[in-house]
C-alpha cells in the first residue's frame, strides 16, 4: 500500500483520504474498505476557527473547548467518543463515519454492501432507525452532523459548496451510498451562521463515550427553530418539530427510541427557550 502526503490541493489524485484514521484505519482492517494508495491530507486541510469558518482538520478535541462556537457543536463535540479520539479525529472525518450497524460491520450481504436484504429489519436491532428505515434500518452515528445540520452549516469542498444536510442521502436499490461527495472530493471547511442559541442532548447505553442512541440539537438560526436527531436514520434527520415524531416507523424493538427522542427534543425546546 502506498501512502501520499499531497501539500497542496492541485496534487490530489485519487486513493482514499485519511486525517486522523480513527475512521479509515479500522476499516481497513476489518475488511471493508480497500486501498492501493492512502492520501494523508492533513497538509491540505484547513485546521482551526477563524470567526465563524472552521478547518475540516480541526479535532473535536479543539472544538470542544472552542468558546467561539455554539453550544450544541462544543457539546456535541464533547459527547462524541473517548478524549483519545477525540484528540485524533478531525471535524471533516466525523461527518462521513460509516454505520455502526452490526451486520454491515460484520460484512453481511446487506444492502450497503451491494445486497438484496436489510439483516437489520428481520434480525437484531435494537440500535437501529426509527426513519426511513424501510430501505435500510441503519443509525448515522455522528453527534457532530446533527449538530452541524440543525445550526444550517454551510460545507466547501475542493469542488464545491454546499448545505451539511445536503451532504447526506438516504441509499436507494439505485444508489447505496449515504454521502453526496463525488470521488476525490474532500471536504475542507464547514462555515456557519449566526446562531442565536442552541442546544445538543444525547442519549446513550453508556454515560460516556457512547455512540448516540439518541442525539437531538436544536438551534434558534435567523429566527428559525432548526432541529436535527442523530441516531434514528441512516442519515442525520431533520425535524419540522415535535409533532413530526408521529410520522416514526420504528421496528419492534426500537420503540424504546420514539418515546426518549420525544422526551429529548421536548428538554432542549425548553433549554432553547
């Protein structure tokens, strides 16, 4: 396997990217993704806070001491994780974490992996989506995307610029990818809004450094009331508000989920203000 470190943009030029590798590298070594060539690209990635523009290479360590941004990605950032990973993983990387479903991880058949079934719906899951959970019943396990799509952040590319919330896709019999980014497209910064306030509560099997069995971030942007829930779709989800909660499709045994989401977005409303 060859590793590159590109100091520029213009050098880029295939393999697969890799920042602080707490993502990549376990995939590698479990088997599901495969690389000839690994492209280091910590020395073109921007990294820190400059007002309200942050460096896709900026760890969630940094973050979340970051007085300069709002509350719900600082606390976002904090939850996500243990200190060692979050001293490693950069902002960019955590917004294109893979599912944690168990048969994905596993290598099972399913549909992510190009298969005609959805392990998950017909076996164990109890972990998994309440949403859009008919194609694939996986749960997106960032607390930073969340976080990011409910204060309406504003991503740039090497290609591009773009809404967070329109980085994701939900995978379709077409289509099995969960991401919008195009091959050799590399995200380098996230730029957002004023925020007049926000909010990120999480909910998780272990006090900490849990994936999110249920995040929800609530932000006041522009006036508006913008909420986003990790851990009940294959993508981060976006709510109108809390009637919407009816509209769940949870699976038998991820009922659990609908009542604590509720509870959840109920709490940070209030917190909100």
């Amino acid at each position: 396997m060859e590793l590159l470190r590109p100091s520029n943009l213009s050098e880029l030029d295939g393999g697969v990217f890799l920042h602080g590798g707490t993502e990549v590298v376990p995939l590698l070594q479990d088997g599901l993704l495969s690389a000839e060539t690994l492209v280091d690209v910590r020395g073109v990635v921007p990294r820190g806070v400059a007002g309200n523009v942050i460096g896709a290479g900026t760890t969630l360590g940094e973050l979340e001491v970051e007085p300069g941004i709002p509350d719900a990605l600082r606390e976002a950032c904090r939850l996500a994780a243990s200190p060692q990973l979050r001293n490693m993983s950069s902002l960019g990387g955590n917004l294109l974490q893979a599912t944690r479903c168990w048969y994905w991880r596993l290598g099972y058949d399913c549909r992510l992996h190009g298969g005609d079934r959805c392990h998950a719906r017909e076996g164990e899951h109890r972990e998994h989506a309440i949403f859009a959970n008919d194609f694939c019943a996986s749960a997106h396990p960032s607390d930073v995307a969340a976080a990011l799509v409910a204060l309406g952040g504003r991503l740039r590319t090497n290609r591009r610029e773009l809404a967070v919330e329109e980085l994701y896709r939900l995978p379709d019999e077409g289509d099995r990818r969960t991401t919008t980014l195009e091959d050799g497209e590399l995200i380098l910064e996230v730029e957002l809004p004023a925020v007049e306030a926000s909010v990120y509560l999480k909910a998780m099997d272990r006090k900490r450094w849990s994936f999110p069995q249920v995040g929800v971030a609530v932000a006041s942007v522009a006036g508006e009331t913008r909420i986003a829930l990790a851990g009940v779709a294959p993508i981060p989800w976006r709510i109108d508000g809390i009637e919407t909660l009816d509209t769940a499709t949870p699976l038998p045994r991820t009922e659990w989920k609908l009542p604590l989401t509720r509870a959840l977005v109920k709490r940070a409303l209030t917190a909100l203000g």
